[in-house]
C-alpha cells in the first residue's frame, strides 16, 4: 500500500469518527433536553402535590 493510499484511508477514517462523534453529540444533547424537560415536570407535580396537601391538611 503506497503512503498516499495509506494517507488518504486515514483522512477517511477520521471524517468517518467525526460525523459518528458528531452524531453521538446530537443524541447526547437531546438526552439531555428531555431529561430537563422531564425534571421540570416533576418539579411541578411536586409543587402541584405540595399545595393539595398543604389545602387537605387545612380542612
């Protein structure tokens, strides 16, 4: 194998791990927007929860 074929397979290689990192990235990223979201409907329902009781408590 000639060093140019040799060069031009690892330039492939490394654009191939970029775009597979890059779409590792995009999953990770959205992971963690729905975990957020998810954590801010939580925090909700715990308030929601909190108040219901608080108002059942005062009856």
């Amino acid at each position: 194998m000639s060093l140019r074929t040799t060069v031009l397979s690892q330039m492939l290689e490394i654009r191939e791990l970029q775009a597979a990192d890059l779409r590792r990235q995009t999953v990770i990223s959205e992971l963690l927007r729905i975990d957020h979201r998810r954590s801010t409907e939580i925090t909700e329902l715990r308030t929601a929860l909190q108040g219901q009781v608080t108002a059942l408590q005062g009856q």
